[in-house]
C-alpha cells in the first residue's frame, strides 16, 4: 500500500534527499522544505521505497502537497 508524504508547512523544498527507487526507512528524511529561514525534514512515516517524486528543489509548495509516495 502507497503512502503520500505530504508538507506539513509551507515553503519552498529546499533539497530532495532520495530518488524514484530508492529505500527509505520509517523516520527517515525524504525532503527538506525551507520556510522562514529554517530547515525542516519532512521524513517518512513507514519504510519502503520511494514510487514517485512529486516536487522539484526550489519549487513552493502549500501546507498539506504531496512530496512524495512511497511503497
């Protein structure tokens, strides 16, 4: 079963950590958003791998978007 990992705050992403095919573990970091001049890991709540990437470094993104889905 997919799990979406989703903005939890709005801001830009700042650095995208792992790629379509990589593996992830539960509490891991997927992606990194800036908001306000600090640095927050959006990191995964399950392990798996990473099916799709959904955003781009740089790119703004809402409270809620999906960054990504892991598998």
């Amino acid at each position: 079963m997919a799990t979406s990992l989703v903005a939890h705050i709005t801001g830009t992403v700042w650095k995208i950590e792992k790629r379509v095919g990589d593996a992830v573990a539960a509490g891991e970091s997927v992606v990194i958003i800036e908001s306000m001049k600090m640095e927050m890991p959006v990191e995964s709540s399950v392990s798996g791998k990473v099916i799709e990437i959904r955003c781009v470094e740089g790119q703004g993104v809402e409270e809620g978007a999906v960054l990504a889905v892991i598998g």
